[in-house]
C-alpha cells in the first residue's frame, strides 16, 4: 500500500513537470520535497520562509536536510508580524501566515517558471482545525500528500523506507502557536519561548513545548516523560533560566503534550 501511495507521488510530480515546494523543514515537507526532486531534479525547488516564528535552528536543519536530498533551496523572508490581524492572534491566525507566505511563493514561483507551489500538508491535517489551508487553497496551492490521502504516520513510513534521517523528527509548528488565542503575539515573546525550548531539547527534550501565556511558561513533555522529568531536571537551575529569559513563572502540564491542544478554547474564545 505505501509503495503504491509513493508512486503515486512520484506520477504527481510527472504531471507537474515543474515544481516549487513550500519547505519548512519538518518531515511532510521534506518528504514532498525529497519526491519532487527525485522525479524532477532541478525542475524542484524548495524554498524556505525565514521569520521571527521560527526557530534559528529550525531553519539550519532545513538547510542541511535540503542539502542532503541535493534539491535547490532558496530562503526569502516573509513579514506575517508587520499584519495586526495576525500579530493580534485571532483564532484564525494561520490563515493570515499562510496568506503572507503564498502571496510570497506564488510570484517567485511565477518569476522563476514553477507552474506548481506545493506545500507538506498531509491527510489527518484536514481533520484539525488549520485556517491556512483555506489561504494556501485560495491561492493555487497543491497538497499532494492530502490528495493523495497520505496520513502522518503513512509520511513517516515513506520517509523511512526512502532513508530520510528525519523521519521520526518531532512536529515542530511555528513558535506563534504557543500563545493563547487572543494574546498579542511579539518578537520578543517569540524569542523567549524559542531560547526556553532550545534550552530544554539540550536537557535531552526534543518533543517538548512551551506555551506561553503572559508571564507564564507552561510545560508541555508526553506524559511519560514527566517523572523522569522531575526527578532528573534541577527545577531551580531551569526556573531561574527561564526567569532569564524573561518569564516570571514556570510550571508543568501534568496532562502531557498533545498537539493542538490551544484549539480546546476556539468556541470560548470565539464567543
């Protein structure tokens, strides 16, 4: 079944001739773009969105894994926190991200002769709530994992079977989704959720997340984590260097990592 869905995948980017792939990095993307360039060579071309909601480390792995598949691989930066309807954080904040880096992608997409801009949104990402989907499917973008009903694990399982090294990475969605719908969104905040979370991946953490709510960090390991958690990590070396940072208080989740979980207060918040 997998192989079938990968030539599948493969017979996509025949009918495209020419492709230009939304790359953050993660493992869909890099998925899409490991497929595109094995069928198109340098009639694939990644491209990289540089801002402040992206870890600096984030973008060097993107770097280096583009460098690894042997694809064509661009950076340009794209300014989402210049718009207030997104630096204020509604709940369709996504759309207005996904909005500023398509109306980016298409005209160098356009410019440089990619008929296609292709992004790494999967199958069970149609089941979530993401509004920029509907920004990325208004301005032409093709999704060829969801077309072709490729879910996350199945990513997983071809990224694997294709020898990517990062098949089994962490999701790592942009640092403004650590923030509760409403909260105003700035450079500085994202700068100190992204040290803290960089500080805990080199405790050893790298499925980690740090919501951020005002002055408050909050925790987020899978539950199997936390005790280890708590009995290996000095909590007053780690309180005082996220006081360091610039939060006042820290604390744990105790539920445990779950992705999407700010979505729980979408009808709250949106009442």
């Amino acid at each position: 079944m997998l192989e079938l869905k990968l030539e599948r995948l493969r017979n996509l980017f025949v009918e495209m001739d020419r492709a230009l792939i939304a790359y953050s990095g993660g493992i869909d993307s890099t998925l899409v773009a490991k497929v595109a360039y094995d069928v198109l060579g340098d009639r694939a071309l990644a491209v990289t969105a540089k801002s402040p909601s992206l870890l600096p480390e984030e973008l060097e792995d993107a770097i280096e894994q583009a460098r690894s598949i042997g694809i064509a691989h661009q950076i340009v930066e794209t300014h989402e926190m210049d718009n207030p309807n997104y630096s204020s954080n509604p709940v369709n904040r996504c759309y207005f991200c996904k909005s500023e880096l398509h109306d980016t992608l298409k005209p160098l997409g356009l410019k440089l002769g990619y008929s296609y801009v292709v992004d790494g949104v999967n199958a069970d990402d149609l089941q979530d709530y993401r509004p920029g989907i509907q920004a990325a499917q208004e301005r032409g973008a093709r999704s060829p994992l969801a077309e072709l009903a490729i879910t996350k694990m199945e990513v997983r399982e071809i990224a694997k079977f294709l020898g990517l090294s990062c098949w089994n990475k962490p999701a790592q969605p942009c640092l403004s989704s650590r923030f509760p719908y409403g909260e105003e969104i700035t450079i500085p905040k994202l700068n100190r959720v992204g040290r803290t979370e960089i500080y805990l991946r080199r405790l050893g953490y790298e499925n980690v997340r740090v919501r951020s709510s005002e002055d408050t960090a909050k925790i987020e390991l899978p539950a199997e984590l936390i005790q280890q958690f708590v009995a290996n990590t000095n909590l007053i070396e780690l309180t005082e260097t996220f006081r360091s940072f610039g939060f006042v208080y820290v604390t744990l989740d105790l539920e445990g990592y779950r992705s999407g979980k700010l979505n729980q207060a979408i009808p709250q918040v949106a009442n």
